[in-house]
C-alpha cells in the first residue's frame, strides 16, 4: 500500500464508490465528501483541504481528507477517513490516521480536531479515534438534529 | 433606524469603515468581515451568510451576520454584531441580536451559536452574549493559539 497526495480528476468517482461502499453515509454526506474533492481540484491548497489517499496497484483502498483551521495558529480539522468496505478491518484506517497526523505535524499543526455526532452509529467512529489518542473535549446537545449532538474531540500532537 | 437586509456592492466599505472603527478587531479580522460580505455579493443566499444592516438616513450604524449550519436541521451561527464605535452603548448592538434571532426563527432555526476567543479582551463580548440569553456550552482550550481557546456559547430559542 502506498500514499498518494495529489488529487487527481478520476478521485471524484473514486471517492464517491468507496463513501458509498461503506454503507455508511448518507447521500448528502457523499455528496460533500464529493464536493471537498471537486473544491481541491478547483482551487489548489487555497482551498483548506488536503487529502492522503491509501492504494494499491492503482486500487483506492481509503483516504484521509484535513486541513488547517482559518484563523488559528496550529489548529487542525480531520475532516474524514473512510476505508472502502471490503477493506475493513486491516489496519488502513488506523495507518491514514498515523499519515495525517505525521503530515499535519510536518505543516505545522500541533491540535488536531475531529467532529462526529453523538449518535449510536457513530459509536465505532468516536472509538476509533479515542483508541488513537483523541479525547472528547465537548460535546454540543441537540447541534444537528434533536437528540443528535456534535461531539468535538481532540489530538494534542 | 431602520433594518436592511439586502447587501449592496457600497456594503463593502461601509462594512469596513465601522469594523476598523471599533478598534477592536485586527487587520486579518476586518479582512474577513468585508468576504463575507464579497461571498454574499457573488452567491447571493448560497453563500449562507445573511445580513441585517442597523442605518438611519443611509449612514451604517452597525449590522449583523448570520446564516445556517451546513448538515444541521435547525442550527444557525451568529458569526458578528458589530456596532460602529460612535453609536456605541445606544442598545444598537442588542436591538441587532434580537432582530438575528427573529429572522433565524422565520427560518426555521432552534439553535443559534456564537463563537469567541477566551481571551479578556473578548470579556465584554461574551457578557453581551449572556446577557441575551445565550450560556456557554463549550471551550475549546488553546484552540486559536496557545492561551487562546474558543468559547462556544448557544441560544435555544
């Protein structure tokens, strides 16, 4: 498995396959995910995001999408990691996280955010990031939805 | 004095000419009132930033910015009120608090966030918020800059 940083065209169609294999996200929320690529291939590093993408032999596997938060001096976003589903379970989410964090470091980052919903589907994902060091520093009741609240945690690098 | 909503091409400088009035924000922060007022310019309501303007006789006494929270049923963010520095202490400030939380509830908005620094010289901002109704929900430590968290405060209405 390799990492690959530029974003190419052909991503657009990538990303959207494995949002959707994962059975995970809403329409909506593929369309942003989407939408975050087409926003880096129009307008470069200008536009906050940058995305580690994880394949093999030209197979995208996952990718990491983040960037620096405007107006904070080394404050990060972890947008997202998604890992296509029939590659679960192998570590890949847990290595685009290790990547990020290595390349937000090197930009100069030193917190790095990651916002998620307080719902019991997102259980597995607040887990996944605390067993990576993040740690739950607020949670916003009733922010997207009532009774779905917006839970911040954060990495101290 | 009299409400505006709609953003004139004029709004530019207006916007600027009183934020730099204040002697309150930096350079940087002017900078990003006045694209907010450029991306509502070339998007229209897209943009997701909606305006109240405070004026008499055409003179800009103070204005306010709002919109919704993309991916949320109902919350809104208040992101300035700001008052030029000769029309201060006049109830300009809140009478634009008031007027945002009645247009956001026209839009179906239930939740309106505001977002400031933790530092002392944002005291006095968050006592107008508290005193509105609004409670702090949240701090973000460090979150702009060592020293420097985010308060996140609400406002159910």
């Amino acid at each position: 498995m390799i990492f690959r940083y530029a974003v190419a065209p052909a991503d657009r169609l990538a990303v959207r396959a494995i949002a959707e294999s994962t059975g995970f996200f809403s329409p909506a929320e593929t369309d942003v995910a989407v939408e975050l690529v087409d926003e880096r291939l129009r307008k470069g590093p200008a536009s906050g995001y940058e995305f580690a993408f994880a394949e093999e032999a030209g197979e995208l596997w996952g990718y990491s999408c983040f960037g620096p938060i405007a107006a904070t001096e080394a404050s990060f976003d972890l947008y997202w990691i998604v890992v296509a589903k029939d590659r679960q379970r192998a570590g890949i989410g847990r290595a685009l996280m290790v990547e990020s964090e290595r390349l937000i470091r090197a930009a100069g980052g030193r917190r790095i955010y990651v916002e998620t919903s307080s719902r019991g589907q997102y259980e597995p994902t607040r887990a996944f990031y605390q067993r990576g060091g993040y740690r739950i520093e607020a949670v916003l009741d009733d922010f997207y939805a009532p009774g779905d609240g917006k839970v911040i945690l954060v990495k101290v690098l």
